[in-house]
C-alpha cells in the first residue's frame, strides 16, 4: 500500500491507495487527488479560516452566497443529517458552541468559563440552491459542519482516488478517525480497524472486519477545555450547553463516512437507553459505546471479530490518527 500522511482540518489525515501490482506514479496521482480534495473541502468547510465559504455564508446575515459546490452540497448533506437524526445533530449549533468557549481552533482555546446563551433555540433555516451554486442561512444564525464535515471530505477524498486510478483495487481514507474505505486491503481479505479503548492505555475495545463503507468515531474523551477540561464541544442542540449524558466515546458503522459521523454525533449524547432505540430505528447502522466504567455496549450490524489480525488498520479515540502495523 501506498501512503499519504498529512496534517489538515486540525488533524492527523492519513490516505491509502493498492493495487494487484502498484505502479508508483498511478499511486502517487491518486494519493495527490485526494489530497487536494480533502484540502479543497477545508478551503469551502472550515469555520476557523475567514476566508472560506462557509465564514462568508456566516457573515452574510441571511442573504444569498455565492459557493462553492462542496459547501452547497454539505450543506445539502447536514440537512438530511438533521431530519435524519431527529435534530440530535444540528448544523446551526454554532452560537452555542462559541458561547460554550469552543470559538477557536482548538489548540488556541483559552481557559475562561462558557458563557451559555440565555435565549438559546435550534433548528435554524438553511436554504441551497444547488443549481444557482448558493446557499443561506436564517439571519442571526451560524453553522458549524463540524464532524460531518470532516465525514464528508472523507468520502469525497475516496471517490477523487478511485477517479484518478480507476484501476485501484483499495482506498482509504483517515480524517483524523472519520475513515472510509473500499476494496481490499494489501493483503486481501477484509479491512480490519481496531477501536480504541480510551480508558486503558493503548487498550483496543473491540475489532471491525469491514469490505467498504464509513467509520466515525466521537466523544467526551478529546477535545475538553476550559478550566481544568471541564468542557467538552459535543453540545446537545436540544439546551444549548455540553451534553450532560452521553458514552465516553462511540464509534459507528454505516454505509458511507458521512452517515457514520451524523449518527455518532447523536449518538455521543444519548444514554444507553437512548442509543439502543436510536440504533433499532437505523437499521443500517452499527455502534460501539464505551462507557466511563464497564464493558464496552455493542448496537446493531456491528462486524466484530474476534480474531486478532497481523496487521491491521488502527481507529484512535484520542488522536485520530491511522496506523498499519
């Protein structure tokens, strides 16, 4: 296999490309299409760089904005993600989550207290205009694509190698844990991932036998802040304020990265109870919760396997980042 190792999105980003018989420049070609794709998306997605599609979309106070057509269609993709999550996922969450302190690129938070919106409500209007390539959002709203975001590129990195050599036989995509896949691995057979166990010390909670399809990975493990990382950035659109309840972390399986980082988003705020309904509900979709304490919860057409691999692709809770051993 030929690797990709780069840093985008605030992440560790990792891509892969094989082949029956590699031809080093066909690899190089579609390693640097997908590149180039995961660095176009940031260019339209990122809330942290002003100068992007979406910071303009933000700033524009409901008027029409001219895009480009990756925002249009993530945009596009979050709405089903909201409808689909029954607003447990809500791309307008971004008032709230700068209100929250989370109103930086992480690694430049400071330590002050959130300061909770008084008046919060979600569910903001967002209209496309995939033909007129525009979009717009209710005035006095903002959107943060977030995790689904990072899902998206995803998917749209594999489909750009896939492009640039058709004659690939396996692609994978690591955003930072946001992975898709298709093919065969290498070594043939089925992709195995192990998921991390953010507990236990390099502690693997379970393994994935997959042939294609999305992995996302979400929790109160990363990303805390504030003083003393009492904070974390998964808000529940439903108060406005970090979720109270919710699994350590929770990896999903579904048909396409995109899928996986809008169900793990909802399920990351739901109780044990909750996430099994969720998952009887999306047949399609299986999960991993990981508790504070106790045995890891397996939900749905989840493909564990007990078998421990030789080499094997790793998921990591903590940093994200794609590892072969």
């Amino acid at each position: 296999m030929q690797r990709e190792d780069f840093r985008a999105m605030g992440t560790q980003c990792g891509l892969g490309v094989s082949s029956a018989s590699i031809e080093q420049r066909f690899a190089r070609k579609a390693l640097l299409a997908g590149r180039r794709e995961v660095e176009a998306c940031e260019r339209a997605l990122s809330r942290f760089d002003p100068e992007s599609d979406l910071s303009r979309l933000n700033g524009a106070r409901g008027e029409w904005v001219i895009a480009d057509l990756r925002l249009v269609d993530a945009l596009t993709a979050s709405e089903w993600a909201r409808s689909e999550t029954g607003g447990l996922y809500d791309p307008t969450i971004l008032p709230a989550l700068a209100a929250a302190g989370y109103d930086r690129s992480f690694e430049l938070l400071s330590e002050r207290e959130a300061t909770p919106l008084r008046d919060w409500h979600g569910g903001a209007r967002i209209e496309v205009d995939p033909a007129g390539a525009r979009a717009r959002i209710e005035p006095g709203a903002a959107v943060d694509l977030g995790g689904i975001g990072k899902g998206f590129s995803a998917t749209r990195a594999l489909h750009a190698m896939r492009a640039a050599w058709p004659e690939a036989t396996g692609v994978l995509v690591d955003l930072g844990g946001d992975i898709a896949l298709w093919g065969v691995p290498p070594e043939g057979g089925t992709w195995r991932i192990d998921i991390a166990d953010p507990r236990t010390p390099e502690g693997i909670a379970g393994t994935l036998e997959l042939d294609a399809g999305g992995v996302a990975t979400s929790g109160r493990d990363t990303r805390r802040f504030g003083p003393a990382g009492r904070l974390h950035h998964l808000i529940d659109p439903r108060t406005g304020v970090p979720a109270a309840s919710g699994p350590l972390a929770v990896t999903v399986v579904a048909p396409s990265t995109t899928e996986a980082e809008a169900h793990a988003t909802a399920l990351a705020i739901a109780d044990a109870e909750e996430a099994r309904a969720y998952v009887a509900r999306h047949p399609a979709v299986g999960a991993l919760l990981i508790p504070d304490t106790g045995e890891a919860i397996a939900l749905g057409r989840l493909p564990l396997t007990r078998e421990r691999p030789a080499t094997r692709f790793v998921i990591s809770t903590q940093s994200g980042s794609l590892a072969c051993n």
